[in-house]
C-alpha cells in the first residue's frame, strides 16, 4: 500500500475548516502516526519486556521509540516532496506531535491499568491483546483530535501541503 494514496487533498484549512476535513482523511492520518506509533510501542514494550526492566522503564522505551518512529515516518513521505531534513522534522512535529502524544498517554494507560498486562510476558495472550486494545482505543480517540487539528490547518494538514506534487 502506498503512503498517502488514499488522502483527499480537496480540503484547504480555509475552505469550511472542521466540517470540511472527511473522517476517512482524519483516519487515514491516525492510521499512518498509529503505525509508527505501534511499531515504536510494541518494539518498546517487547524490549522492555524482554530485558526484564521496570515497567516505567517500558513505558518511558515505548514512548520514545514511538515517537522516532512516528516521526520517521512522517518525515519519509515529506522528504520524498523533495523538502530538506531540517523542514521535515518542522513538519513531522507540526504533525505527530499532538497525535502520537495523545495515543502514548491512551496507549499507556491502558497498558499499565489492565491488571497484569506489563508482568504477563511476551508469550502471553493478556500482553499482546492489552497491547491491541490499547491501539485500537487510541486509534479511535486520537482520530478525533486529528479531524479537528487538520480542520484548523494543524497536524497532518501541515503534512498535506508536501503531497501535491
């Protein structure tokens, strides 16, 4: 699947702002942050695990990976616009940051308040379905946040403006 094949670029901020953003173009960018953010979430969460660290340690790793990845992420589709590295990570934290923070705080929540989820190790169906759980309530929490945010120009419309070409 290609990135970005799938965004409406008919809206502008200005055109009619949050009534104008569709839900599928406010999905579609929580989507492509939840992907970096999970890749991140469960590299972090798998490592932490694995290493046997405390489980704020876990979270602080996931958290921080999820944010390199959701970034990168981000940045890979801008860069390929032909923009230099120093205005795509403006863009990328323009875009993400807000996105991947609120999914981290829901993502993590969920994690550490599901009884036993951290401690049940990697072999277990109770860490990875609290780990799925905790995606999809962050998906559909954060993708909310995303359609008011890009209805004002923030967040991935930010990012819109690098796909026209």
């Amino acid at each position: 699947m290609t990135e970005h094949a799938h965004h409406s670029h008919g809206h502008s901020p200005t055109s009619g702002g949050w009534s104008s953003v569709t839900w599928s173009a406010a999905a579609s960018a929580t989507l492509h942050c939840l992907t970096g953010c999970a890749i991140g979430e469960v590299l972090g969460m798998v490592i932490g695990t694995a290493l046997g660290l405390h489980n704020a340690a876990t979270v602080v790793l996931s958290v921080a990976l999820a944010f390199v990845f959701g970034y990168a992420l981000t940045m890979r589709g801008v860069l390929r616009a032909g923009v230099g590295l120093a205005s795509a990570l403006k863009v990328a934290l323009a875009a993400d940051t807000v996105s991947i923070a609120v999914m981290e705080i829901l993502d993590n929540a969920v994690m550490v308040f599901v009884p036993g989820a951290m401690d049940a190790g990697l072999t277990s169906v109770l860490f990875w379905s609290a780990l799925a759980f905790s995606l999809v309530l962050a998906f559909l929490l954060t993708t909310p946040v995303n359609r008011w945010m890009i209805g004002r120009g923030r967040g991935h419309a930010v990012v819109h403006a690098y796909h026209h070409h």
